[in-house]
C-alpha cells in the first residue's frame, strides 16, 4: 500500500519542489481555480513542506478572485476568468497576500461543459509572479484538449508544479 495520496508523478514533482525551494531559501503561494487546492495539496503530501509553502488560496468563483486575490471586475469582465490577466492578477494578489517570494496562479475550462469556441474545454491559463521582480508578466496558456476533467485537472497540476521550481 502507498503511502501517497496522489499518483506518483505529481507526488515526485512536489517533492523536488519542496527541496529546491527549501535549499533556495524560498517561499511559495498558491492561487488556485480548476485544480481546487491540487497543487497545494500535492507540496502538503511532502514531509518538511511547511518550510516551503506560505498558503494556498482556492478561489473557484469570481467573487472569491476579487474578495481573496484583490483581481478587478473589469479584468474578469474583459478578459474573462480563463486569461493570462487573470492568473496574472491572482497570482499578483497571491504574493501581495501572503509571505511568499514567489506565487503561481492556476485558471481554467477543466470540463465537461462550460467551453466556448475562444476557450474550449481543456485550456488552462497559468501564472507566475516573483516579490519584487519588475518586467512583463509571466503567463502561459495551455490547451491539454477535451481529455477528461481528471486528466486536464492532473496535468494542470504538474504545469503548475514546474512552475514552482526555482
């Protein structure tokens, strides 16, 4: 019997994770949408992780992006929950919110419905922002396809992680 609660590719990422940042003096945040405090529990299953990760912020809706994360009304209602400014703005507030030196944001269509043509089922939008580091936002937009809530869940999940390594 395992030992682990999540499959073992997340289970090793979140560990490396956990270490590099641990040997790089460095603190995360996470503000998490699809994945629903995946990425934050993947680093929690890692023994020592609490040396590492600051907090997670699940804000699933809208209104929890702007009460918890500070991301505006007009950045959702331009751009929509699944963009690069949204991430941006949630992994902005992720940083200004927590201790953390550095934040990654998740957002995405993770399925069955909720698609569009612009934004089909499968496309996550990921971010990262570093304390005190000035420059173009650090975004990425990602189209996993229709493979399954799970699977779309899983991988954005392991983007995220890698994300997270210094």
């Amino acid at each position: 019997m395992s030992d682990t609660l999540l499959p073992d590719d997340i289970e090793a990422l979140a560990r490396r994770v956990i270490e590099e940042n641990a040997r790089a003096g460095r603190s995360v945040a996470l503000a998490e949408s699809c994945t629903g405090g995946l990425v934050s529990a993947a680093l929690t299953e890692v023994p020592g992780s609490s040396r590492v990760l600051d907090r997670g912020f699940v804000t699933y809706s809208n209104e929890a992006k702007r009460e918890m994360l500070g991301v505006s009304s007009e950045i959702i209602e331009t751009f929509g929950a699944v963009s690069i400014a949204c991430v941006w703005a949630m992994a902005q507030g992720a940083v200004e919110r927590s201790g953390a030196d550095v934040a990654v944001a998740i957002s995405g269509v993770a399925g069955p419905n909720g698609g569009t043509d612009l934004k089909p089922v499968g496309t996550v939008v990921f971010a990262r922002v570093v304390r005190g580091q000035d420059g173009d936002p650090e975004g990425e937009l990602r189209s996993f396809g229709n493979v399954g809530r799970a699977e779309i869940r899983r991988q954005a999940t392991l983007c995220a992680l890698e994300l997270l390594l210094p």
